[in-house]
C-alpha cells in the first residue's frame, strides 16, 4: 500500500484545480494548490470495488435507507474510540456543513450569539451569517507553542443568555489541536451550567498522530452527549467527500425528532445508492489503509518540519496534532495579512488558505495541505524557499 504516485485529477472538475477559483482567489492559475481539505490519494481499495459493484449491478432506482452503514459507523467508533453510538441516535445529513445549519436554525433565534473559536474553519462563520446570528468569538489562546481554549472568556461568552451556541471542532481546523478529555470535559461543564448546546464538528477526527488521542465529545458522559450534537462524515478520512454525506449523533430524543422532522419536511431523506456503498465499504475494510495513511502524513509532517529548519528562515510549523492541514506562521518575515497572501501566491506559486480566512486571529498565518505524495511537497517547500531567500 503506497501513497507515493501522483494520480492525475484533471480530467474531472476538481474544486482544488478549478482554473476560476484560482485566479478569482489568488490572482493567478499558475500556482500549486495546496488549499481545497481533500487529498490527492485514491480511496482505499475496498471503497472503490464496492463501488464497482454498485455500478456492476445496473439498476439505480430508489433504495431505502440501509442499517448497514451505520452500523459500521458505530462498530468503528466503538472499536477505535470506546464511544457506543446508539444506531438510532444517528441521523442522516447532506453534509457537516448542512446539519450544522439546521442545528443553529433550530437551536437559536434571529440575532442569537453562537460561540466559535477562531482561528476556525471559515465556513462555519459563513452558516452563522446566512442563518442572522452574531458571531461570537472565544479566541484559542497561544501558550508556549501551543494553542489552548480560553476557558475564563468562554464563561464570559457563554454567561450571556443571548447565545445559546458553541461550535467546537474536534480535532481543530487549522491548527491542528487534539482536544483532551479534560480539555473537553471543561468546555462541555461550563457550557452545561449555561444551557449552550454544543455542536462539534468531528470530520477530522480519524487524522491524529500518536501519542495524541481523539476522544469523541459524545463519549465523555451520557449528561455531556444530552447537551451536545457531534457531526461525523467519513469524508476526510477516506477521501470521499464527494462520495459521501454526513451524520449527526444527537442522543436527546427531543432534538432528534426536531432534526428529523425538518429534513422530512425539506425532502432531504433519500440515500444516494453509492454512498451506502462506500460508506460500509470504508468503515468495515478500510482501516489497513487508514493506517498506513497516517504513516505517510507523519512522514510529511517530519518532512516540512525538518525542511523549514534547515532551509526558510522566518517560516515555522505550529507543531500538528491531527488534521492533514499545516498551520504555517510566517509572522517574522513582517509582512501584513493581505501582503502575506499575495506574497504565497505571486512569488512562491502555492495555492495555500491564507490565515485571515479562518479569522483575523489567523493573520500572519497559512494552511497547507499535506496529503500528497512527497514530490508534490518537495516542490512546494522548494518554492517557498526559493521565495523567501529572494527577499533576505
């Protein structure tokens, strides 16, 4: 199993090679990207033969929703993460993004607060404005090298009966922090005592490197998972996204027959007959292939942290937890945040997120995709060298 052979994704419309996002966003389509948070890997084996199955059979008609998926679902969180998933506390959604949404909809009202933690995965900033909820910030602290939860603001936050919302991600986009169990048993005992639903994101949770441990928010305390929604996809972690959709673990029976109710209203309750496939595929076989794919993004990541030492100076790796997203701070070369993203783009070649998308918390950061084959990297770090060299 190797992870080393660039595979060709342009014969099909990538998101990530699109030439209009490109130049609409960095200005040019003459960059390496590094941005869109899927990989250039193909999916594992058993995936993609399940699939061929699928297609093998010829008849794509309406299906019911099969358990099969979810109990693989279940049995692999059980298995890897010690949480047991009541199969009928899970709940079909569109994508994490989706349920998300209805969740703030259902959860909050015009002009509420919801909590995040910047620098934080932009799109959830995004679901806020579209729903006309305020954007309420508990900023992650910088202590050390490390980011932590600022727990005294979050009381602050939270305390105010106006806002009614956290939405933790569980591990972080993008610095890559893997919450601990105490760490997330404290966020979850402040929110409690002030009635904030916790809604956790999830996705990343598969990607995490050793000795670190994800622990599913759900599966500290049945209290804690009655106070909390936590949103799963097998997207991230089998490069599936455009395969798959998503699920939301809600334990309390009053919420799920809210959620239930408003994807019944708004016909969003069909399965789509390759997504079952791959989905079962995924979680029942694909667990050899997980694993020697986070070899090869711990590789990576020695890979840009040995390379940044010995060749850019002023360019430092905010060491990883999890994710396959590297959160890069570029704050001693002094240049301003759109200058930064100008700079990545017009004299490096990279197509990285610049850090003031995920915030102005995020200024003089970037993020960068690392699950590609080791050349593609090897190019990127020796564009960026080549750049900063050029302006010493």
């Amino acid at each position: 199993m190797t992870f080393d052979e660039p595979t060709d994704r342009s014969a099909y419309p990538t998101l990530k090679l699109d030439e209009t996002m490109l130049n609409d966003l960095f200005g040019s389509d003459d960059v390496l990207p590094l941005w869109v948070a899927d990989m250039d890997f193909p999916a594992p084996d058993a995936v993609i033969e399940a699939l061929r199955r699928r297609v093998d059979h010829g008849i794509y008609g309406y299906e019911i929703r099969p358990d099969g998926p979810y109990e693989a679902m279940a049995d692999w969180y059980g298995r890897r993460y010690n949480w047991t998933i009541d199969r009928d506390h899970i709940v079909p959604g569109a994508s994490v993004l989706n349920a998300i949404s209805i969740l703030i909809e259902q959860h909050s009202e015009e002009g509420d607060g919801v909590i995040l933690q910047p620098p934080v995965f932009f799109e959830f900033g995004m679901a806020i404005k579209a729903n006309h909820r305020r954007r309420v910030k508990n900023p992650l602290r910088v202590v050390g090298d490390r980011y932590e939860m600022d727990y005294e603001d979050l009381e602050a936050k939270a305390a105010d009966p106006g806002t009614n919302i956290l939405i933790l991600c569980n591990p972080h986009n993008p610095v890559g922090r893997v919450w601990t169990r105490d760490e997330l048993a404290r966020a979850a005992e402040i929110c409690g005592r002030h009635g904030v639903l916790i809604i956790s994101d999830e996705i990343h949770g598969d990607i995490v490197y050793p000795p670190h441990r994800y622990t599913p928010l759900g599966s500290l305390s049945a209290e804690v998972a009655q106070r909390s929604v936590t949103c799963l996809s097998p997207a991230k972690t089998f490069n599936v996204a455009g395969a798959v959709d998503a699920v939301a673990v809600i334990a309390n029976s009053e919420d799920r027959e809210r959620f239930d109710a408003f994807v019944e209203r708004y016909q969003i309750t069909r399965p789509n007959v390759f997504t079952s496939a791959a989905v079962e595929a995924a979680y029942r076989e694909g667990e050899a292939w997980l694993e020697a794919l986070l070899v090869t993004l711990q590789g990576n990541v020695d890979f840009v942290r040995t390379f940044l030492a010995a060749n850019v100076p002023g360019v430092k790796l905010v060491e990883p937890e999890g994710t396959y997203l590297l959160w890069l701070d570029f704050r001693e070369l002094g240049l301003d945040a759109k200058e930064l993203a100008r700079f990545l783009a017009g004299e490096a070649k990279l197509a990285l997120n610049a850090g003031y998308w995920f915030g102005r918390e995020g200024a003089g950061f970037a993020r960068m995709n690392i699950a590609c084959p080791r050349s593609v990297l090897a190019e990127a770090m020796a564009r960026l060298a080549q750049a900063v060299q050029q302006r010493l």
